[in-house]
C-alpha cells in the first residue's frame, strides 16, 4: 500500500525514510587546489604498446577446433587475430583470458597492431595543413611577426588566423612576382600577350 503523506499526495517510490544528515561531514585538510592546465593528446607508440596485453600478429579471425570424432569441428577465436580471448569476451559463457572474468564485468583490454607504414589519422589533416601553411617552406621558419607569435601563444584561433593571413601573403607575393616579371618584359621589349 502506498505511503500518504500530511498533504494528502501518495509516496510511490519510498518504503523507508532515510535521513541524509546521518554521515558526518568530511572535511578537508588541504585547501582546495586550483587545476592549472589539462592535457588531452593520443597516446605515444610506446603508451600503446605498454598499456596493450597482446600483440595482433595474425589476420584471421576464427580457427576451427577439432571436437569429438564423428562431430563437427569447433570455431573459436583465433589466438593473437583480432578477436583473441585476452582482450576480453563477447560471449556471455565465457571468461576473458587475462582477467579472468565474465562479460558482465570485464570491460575488455588493448591489443596493438605493428604497422609498417605510419597511418595519417584523417580527423587531424586540416590541422596539420593549417600549422603547415604557417611554415616557410624554403627556410622552415614560422611565418608570423613577432607580436603575431606571442598573441598565438595567448590565443589558440590565433594561429588559424595567422596562417589565413600567410596564404594571403602568397597569393598576393605570386601576382606581385607575376607583375614584376610582366613589366621587366615589357622594358625589355618583348610583350607577352595573356
């Protein structure tokens, strides 16, 4: 039967009061620490490496497994393929190889793969074409001014802005040349026609 309360409306969900003053106030002996920078970034070869429990070496997913004669053989997950049983289980029956523990509480491990030629990820090429269109290309050096190098420290956008700003360098340094070169024709007496 639900609970009715004093003003007439019926409590559902609770059984049981519970007094949430009941636990003492944990206090702090430290003052509270201010956090003064947080850093996301993908992890190193040799992070994934060492946080990995086995090493994918093999393409195939499923071996077969001869059972007992006269039955049909068994398809298990291949040892060292993608599916290996130490990286965790997709099974409901059976156990994770390293931790040794069912689906319901084994979250899964990191496996790594050797690759033999570096792999680009393609969510970070428009950043890499941006840093790269703020480098000079002959002297490899930062194309910003001086104060344009220190507001890009301050500011992250900055650096976007700063690397629109020295493609339209270029582009206006190319119809310069191409307008230099066009008049030294003409002096020389030579016109090109366009």
């Amino acid at each position: 039967m639900p609970e009715k309360r004093p003003d007439n409306s019926v409590n559902y969900g609770a059984k049981k009061k519970r007094d949430f003053n009941a636990k003492e106030m944990v206090e702090d002996k430290e003052p509270p620490q201010k956090i003064e920078c947080i850093d996301f970034s993908i992890c190193s070869g040799e992070e994934i490496v060492k946080n990995a429990v086995m090493e994918v070496s093999r393409d195939d997913m499923y071996t077969t497994v001869p059972s007992a004669p006269g039955q049909p053989s068994v398809r298990e997950a291949a040892t060292g393929g993608p599916l290996d049983r130490r990286m965790g289980t997709t099974n409901k029956d059976s156990k994770c190889k390293t931790c040794d523990e069912f689906l319901t509480e084994c979250a899964g491990h990191f496996g790594h793969l050797r690759l033999t030629l570096p792999v680009f990820h393609q969510g970070y090429f428009k950043a890499i074409i941006a840093c790269l269109a703020c480098i000079c290309k002959t002297c490899n050096r930062i194309l910003l001014t001086p104060d344009e190098q220190v507001n890009s420290c301050e500011e992250g956008t900055e650096l976007e802005r700063a690397s629109e700003r020295a493609r339209e360098r270029g582009q206006r340094g190319s119809a310069r040349q191409s307008e230099r070169k066009r008049a030294r024709e003409r002096e020389s007496g030579r016109m090109v026609m366009r």
